[in-house]
C-alpha cells in the first residue's frame, strides 16, 4: 500500500472512530447541557478523546504520535464540527502538543507530552494581543531576562479559547533576540485569567501576567526556531477550523433539507417551492468550494516542496471562505426554518452561533482575504 493509500485508510479509520464522540445524528443535548458552564467541555470526554489516540494524531511516532498529515487532521475536526463539539480538540491539545513536541530541548518535550496527551492537563497557545491579527511577530509582552537563566513576562494575551478549563498557556514574548515561547502555569504567581462567555455557550480568556517568574526550563523555544515554527502551527489551526466550520454547515444544510422535505404549505412540501430550491442550491455550491479549498489547503500544508508563502495563502484561502460560507448556510437555515428557527429550543439555532465564534478564530474571513493578497506575489515569486 502506498503512502498516498495509507493516508486515505487513516481519515477513514479517523472519521469512522469519530462515531465514537459523534454518533449518528449527533448528541445536541449533551452540547446544550455544556453551554454557559465552565470549563465549557466534558472533562471525561476530553480524556476519551486522549485514550483515542487523537491528541498526538500529528506528533511523529518517536514521539508516541501517529504521525499523520494536515489531511488527516482536518478530516477528523470536520467530523467534530459536524456534531458541534465542544471540546477543544485543536486549541487545547493538537496545537499545543505540535509546540511542545518541537521544543529546543527533547527533554522538555518528553517531560511535558504525557500529561497532555493523556488529557490530564489542558494547554493552550496564547499568542494574539490584538483584534484582526495573525501577526506572531506582534508581541509587545516581554520576557525580561533574569540572571542564571529564565525570565520575567509581563503583559497581555486576548482571545484563548476554552480558557476556563486550561492548566497552562504556551506564551509568546518578546526577548532582546526577537518571539519566544514560554510554558506559563496558571498556577503561577502573577498570573490572571478572566473569562467571558461566547454566544455558543464556551467561552474565551484575556491572560494578564504581571513580573511572572519563569525559570530557563520554561522556555519551550528561543527566538531562532520559534517564529516559523509558530506560523506554521497556527496555518494548521487555521485548517482544521476551517474543517469544522465545513462540518458544522454541511450537518446545518442538512437537516434544513429535511425540514424543507416535510414542512408543508398550502397542501405540499416548502421544499417543492422553486424560489426555496434555487437557495438551497447556492447553498450548496458554497460549501462545495468550501470544501475544495480546505482540501487543497490541506494537501499543500502536507507536501514539503510547498514554499511557507503558498501552505500559507492556501490557509487563508480556505479559512475566508469557509468563514463566509458557514455564516451564509447556517444564517439561511435558520431563516429557511421559519419562526421556530429563531427560538433557543430549535437545534439549528446552535449552529449558527458555533459558526458565529469558529469564522472568527484564528482569523476571520476579512482578514484572511487581506492575507491571502499580500501573500499571492510571493507565490508568484517562487513559482
């Protein structure tokens, strides 16, 4: 077998074992009896997910990893996405073990990889101080270095997702050398975290640190390595968001159509009426390009040859319209559901305020489109 053929055996195996957190026709009551309560997640589906092997699903096998692709990872958030999950399968454990895993020293990354990838503690990537941005390099938080190694961070991180549950934070500063990453325990003094609720339930974290202490070991990586190893990263974020937003609104369209199959008006289906059939159709069209780019972006994050500008434009790429589309499908299905469509009760509500928080993490569709313009003459550059 191939690798090519390898590769489609796993996202099936991964789709199919995603059966095991989403079943058929999804669990929208587990996900209601999660919303506005903190962590925001299960803890013990959380650790069912570890036990799937999925936090290290992009960790090389040295590492205890399956060592799959961007292809692989988007196939399983889409799946994620289609049953709204809210665990934070990419922000609280994919991205944060793909960082760590990459550590300067192989010893902290053994050190710090088990708790993680068995569920027993919860990290996330804190890195934006600014709306709009995905700009690693715009850093103003400080790693002052100390005397015999270490560091003292000072300043402000917005928009962690899921904060509430998080036991660490992966933290860029800026040194004398340039973007660092750092392991912040939320535990340690100086540190505050306060949490705002989302409009899907979860919820989103501002860290302030003020003189935190670090000691040299919590220096995950130096200014050499860290920028580029960041920005690739968060491209593959940016991937498998796309995916779930894909998921979220393929799962949306469908259950419209059911609705427009057995709603019936003036002695038949609404779905016969041909102005509903017409919007049902550009619908369509516009998750179908979604899905293309997110699988084209997906291929080039996973062929090496790719130059760092084309894996990235394609990112943005992929991102933008699946941002715009998932607010089209599902703002539409609502509408195309009639009253009942607009009243908590009604599960399809819960997509579009799923589809409202992911079009704007790790950027929204504005930005991405604004990206993906500034990349698109040093794609022109390298071919």
């Amino acid at each position: 077998m191939n690798s090519s053929e390898d590769s489609a055996e796993a996202i099936r195996m991964l789709r199919e074992s995603a059966a095991a957190i989403v079943p058929p026709g999804g669990d929208l009551g587990r996900v209601r009896a999660l919303r506005f309560k903190e962590p925001g997640y299960d803890p013990a589906m959380w650790r069912r997910m570890a036990a799937l092997g999925w936090f290290a699903l992009r960790l090389p096998e040295a590492q205890g990893g399956a060592g799959l692709g961007v292809a692989a990872l988007a196939a399983l958030a889409e799946e994620l996405g289609r049953g709204l999950v809210p665990e934070p399968l990419v922000a609280g454990a994919i991205l944060p073990a793909a960082l760590i895993a990459a550590a300067d020293e192989p010893g902290r990354a053994a050190a710090l990889l088990p708790a993680l990838l068995s569920g027993a503690r919860t990290h996330a990537f804190a890195w934006q101080e600014a709306a709009a941005s995905l700009d690693i390099a715009r850093a103003d938080t400080i790693a002052e270095a100390r005397p015999g190694g270490g560091a003292r961070l000072a300043g402000r991180k917005l928009f962690v997702p899921q904060a509430a549950g998080v036991d660490a934070f992966l933290v860029t500063a800026r040194e004398a050398e340039g973007i660092s990453l750092w392991l912040v325990p939320r535990e340690a003094a100086g540190v505050a975290l306060a949490t705002e609720t989302m409009i899907d339930g979860g919820n989103t974290g501002t860290l302030a640190l003020d003189g935190v202490v670090l000691g040299a070991e919590a220096r995950i990586l130096a200014p050499a390595r860290a920028p580029a190893l960041l920005a690739r990263t968060l491209d593959e974020a940016v991937i498998a968001t796309a995916a779930a937003l894909l998921g979220l609104m393929d799962r949306a369209f469908a259950i419209t159509l059911d609705y427009l199959r057995t709603r019936t008006q003036f002695g038949k289906p609404i779905g016969s009426f041909q102005a509903l059939q017409h919007r049902a159709a550009d619908l369509l069209v516009q998750i179908e390009l979604g899905r293309a780019a997110i699988g084209q972006a997906a291929r080039l994050a996973d062929d090496p040859a790719i130059p760092a500008p084309a894996r990235a434009a394609a990112a943005s790429q992929a991102k933008a319209r699946a941002s715009d589309a998932a607010l089209l499908v599902t703002r539409q299905a609502v509408q195309m559901h009639g009253a009942i469509g607009y009243t908590d009760e009604h599960d399809i509500g819960l997509f579009l305020r799923r589809a409202m928080v992911l079009s704007a993490r790790y950027g929204n569709a504005a930005l991405h489109r604004r990206r993906h313009a500034a990349l698109a003459p040093a794609i022109d550059t390298e071919e």
